[in-house]
C-alpha cells in the first residue's frame, strides 16, 4: 500500500498558518552513543547529571535546527517527570495544600546525584572524652531542619540564659574556650549536677553585690579566686583523665569514670562523706602548681602499681587568667549594672559584646542561674546526666520530695529592694535546661538525705547517680552547706569538667 502523497503547492499560493502546519519531528535518537548537554558527556544509565531534574528523566538532543542551549544549575530541562501516585504534594494542591508554581519537585533525599554528594558527618566536639556513654553530640531534627530549641539558640534568645554562658576551659580538644557566649546548637537531654551551697557567701557577699550595693570591684578578690581554683580543677581532672586513659585495657581495677572523672569534682578517691569532704577542702587549698602530689595521692588509693603507668593529659589548655576573670565575672557585673540602672530610671544595660538587654527582664530571670554557677565555681559540685534530679526521681517513685524548696534564697534580697518587678515565682523543681531545680536548706540537708537513702530502691537510677546525689548531700552535711539541684552549670561533652 502506498502511503499518500501531499498534493504540491502552486507557485504564487500562499502558506497555511502557522498553527496549521505539521510539525516535523525530530531525527531519531542514537541511544547508544554519548550526548552532550552544555556539559560532560551523559550515556545511558548514568542517572541524574549536576543540576535539579525532574525524576526519571535524563538530558536529550536539542531540537532540530537550534543550537544546543547550555543547561543552568537547577533548570528542569524540557521533558516533564513521570508523575508518580505519590508525589501528588509535591506537584500542586495535594497533602500540602501548595499551589502550582511551575517549578521541578523537590528531589528527594535519597536521590542524590554524583553532583551532590552526602556531607560528611561532623566530628564529636568533645573528642575522646565526650559523654560517659558515648552519646553523639546533638544533632539536627530529621529533615535537616532545626527544632524549635535550636531556632531559638540561632536568635541567641535564653538558649543559653540572655547573658550567655562563658566557658573556661576544656580537655578535650586542645582549643582553649573563651568567654564567646552561648553556643549555636539546639541542646539535646540534661547536663544534671549536685551542688553544696555556700548560703554565707551568698547572702553575705553575691546578692548584695548583684543589687549595686559597695564598690563595683567588690568582687574581684572572689573572681580572683575562683580562677585559682579553675585552674586546680583543671589540673586535677588532668590527671583523672590520664588514669582513664592508663586503665582502659587493664581488668580488676577500682576506677569508675563515671564517678571519677564525669562526677565528683577534681580527683577524689574515697568511700565516706566525710572523707570526701576532707578531700574538697584540701583540693581547694591548694594551689594550681602543687596539685600533681595530692592527684598522685589519689592514684596510690586506687593501687599504688598504677602511679608509674599514669601521666596527666595534656589535649587542652586553659586561658590566660585575664580571659578566665573576665568570663567568670561577666554575669554578675551586668546584673549589677541592671539593678543600678532599674535606680537610675534607665530602661537597658549594655554588655561588652555590644548587645542590649532590657535591665527589669534580666534582673528578674537571670539570677539564680548566674548566681549558682558563681559559687560552683568557688564549691565545685557533682555532674550527673540525664533526668537525675533528686525532685524528679521523688515524683517518679510517688515519694515525697522531702526538705526540698523553691531556690527563693537565691534571689530573695534583690526581690525584696525591686518589689515593683514582675518576678516569676520559683519552681521547686528543675524545669528546662540552664535552670535551678529544688533546693534543701543547710539545716535540713541531713534529713533530707537520710530521706532518699531509705527510699533508695523505689528510685529508677543508675546507682552511681543516686551515689552521686548521696555523696553531695553528704558533703554539704559535712561543711554546713545547702544542697542544690541545676543543669548546664558542667558539660561533659563540651568538656566543661567540675
């Protein structure tokens, strides 16, 4: 049969329309062979090119007659995707309820293409340190995208209190920390610790401070002690972390990292509370260039066989002691300045980053946070992690929380001098991150603790925590200290050791 031929057109007669006339198609392609689209040679198989592409579609042939067009990062090319059953929300209206824009689906992350290759993980900011249980360091929510806590921490809006949190110091990467303020991700879990409390010094000494009353250096011989006792701290935990290192291999040896380096403060081996306490007050008379005799003495408590295989870690270094000064006595100074101003009838106070804060709204949420990591910094405390808080582990058991308070005592003069400000009560308990929990006065502490002894078993804990809690509400018995519970004072991961 033969195929009818199209009648010739008369000389002179004019052509049909444009939309008339039938449109060649274009030669036959060579699938075989390689094609070229503004790039590098694509063969069959080769899967998506550099670019953003529609699913299932590969670069073809420029049309016949025109010249090959250079492809763009993210132009879709000619040919439409398949549409698939599924990737209705991804088109126009469907499950997300989008409006067609015109534009390629989104390609999907399992779909990576030799352009885009994955991004290597990032390395775990503590090092060979890092979390007694080789927790990863916190990461972002599925999707790439960060949580709410972790939007927030972007703006810098009390992800770690308004004033930032300035660390001192770390063992673990041979980076010195600085006093650079909050840190930029979302926190994932609890940092728990235990603390004795100096209730003399506070009333005595910090509240006042924080209300604008003396001089405005009146802390300084504090702050100058505190960077002494940093740098013993810093030593001493040197040293634990060269006998972690020394016993990994070794069996049978009555070393706990959990308890020696990740919990008590310094390096303190011992049973009894009181000897412990004995232990704190020895470490805190100390100064930083003797410390090396007492953290031998502590290794010789393990087994004195071990004193030759252990040197002290040397994978970070501390500041300079103005850096160290000046982040530890940041805090305080701006509260001063808030109360000072909130007198003066000024509305913000300036820190000397450069940023603004509203004087009434720091002065009535930032105390007791800044307030306590200050006296942890002169009585160092217990680090715990995880939902350990003595108050928790009562409401959990149906045990009453017995002896503790709201931490009032923590801000009760400056409440007492602004009574205008809109102060938030106290919670008895802890709450978030970077927050006070329940506090035990100095007089009650010891029944306190009897308390939870004999409710030992009803708690859902590590036993080394609930020995962790035991032992600081011992020492604190011990000095005639109040007890506190907190999180964020310390952090393993950072490597912000007590």
């Amino acid at each position: 049969m033969h195929a009818r031929r199209r009648p010739a057109r008369r000389r002179g007669a004019r052509a049909a329309p444009a939309r008339h006339r039938r449109r060649r198609r274009p030669p036959p392609r060579d699938r075989g062979a390689a094609r070229r689209v503004g790039g590098p040679a694509v063969r069959p198989g080769d899967g998506l090119v550099r670019g953003r592409r529609h699913a299932g579609t590969r670069p073809g042939p420029a049309p016949a007659g025109r010249a090959a067009r250079p492809r763009r990062l993210g132009d879709p090319g000619r040919r439409r995707a398949r549409r698939r059953p599924r990737d209705r929300d991804r088109r126009g209206r469907g499950r997300a309820g989008r409006r067609r824009t015109g534009r390629p689906p989104a390609r999907r992350a399992d779909r990576r293409g030799p352009g885009r290759p994955r991004r290597p993980a990032a390395a775990h900011p503590a090092g060979r340190v890092g979390a007694p249980d080789g927790r990863r360091p916190p990461a972002r929510r599925a999707g790439g995208r960060p949580g709410r806590r972790g939007r927030r921490a972007r703006r810098g809006v009390r992800a770690r209190g308004r004033l930032g949190r300035h660390r001192t110091g770390r063992h673990v990467t041979g980076m010195p920390e600085t006093s650079s303020g909050p840190l930029r991700f979302p926190i994932m879990g609890y940092d728990t610790s235990f603390h004795p409390v100096d209730t003399a010094l506070v009333e005595d000494r910090l509240l006042p401070y924080i209300a604008g009353h003396g001089d405005a250096d009146g802390i300084d011989d504090l702050i100058a002690r505190a960077v002494e006792i940093r740098k013993t701290r810093f030593r001493a935990k040197a040293w634990a972390l060269g006998v972690l290192q020394a016993t990994r291999d070794l069996d049978g040896v009555a070393f706990d990292s959990r308890l020696h380096v990740w919990g008590r403060p310094f390096f303190i081996v011992g049973d009894e509370a009181e000897g412990i306490a004995e232990d704190v007050r020895r470490y805190l008379a100390t100064p930083s260039g003797e410390v090396d005799a007492l953290a031998r003495e502590m290794i010789d408590r393990i087994d004195p066989a071990l004193a030759a295989r252990v040197t002290p870690d040397t994978g970070g270094r501390l500041p300079d002691d103005e850096v160290l000064a000046a982040s530890m006595g940041t805090a305080l100074r701006i509260l001063r300045e808030a109360a000072v101003a909130l007198r003066e009838g000024r509305r913000t106070v300036r820190h000397p980053d450069g940023r603004e804060f509203d004087a009434a709204e720091i002065l009535v949420s930032e105390i007791p946070f800044n307030l306590l990591t200050f006296a942890a910094a002169l009585l160092p405390g217990w680090m715990s992690r995880g939902r350990t808080w003595p108050t928790a582990l009562c409401a959990d058991a149906g045990v009453a929380d017995e002896g503790f308070t709201a931490p009032a005592a923590l801000t009760g003069p400056v409440r007492a001098e602004f009574p205008d400000l809109d102060w938030p009560y106290p919670d008895g308990s802890i709450t978030g991150n970077y927050t006070v929990g329940g506090m035990v006065p100095a007089p009650a502490v010891a029944g306190t603790r009897a308390h939870l002894a004999r409710h030992r078993d009803a708690f859902d804990c590590d036993p080394t925590e609930l020995r962790k809690i035991d032992e600081a509400m011992g020492v604190a018995a011990v000095l005639g200290a109040a007890f506190c519970e907190a999180t964020e004072i310390y952090s393993g991961m950072e490597g912000n050791l007590n």
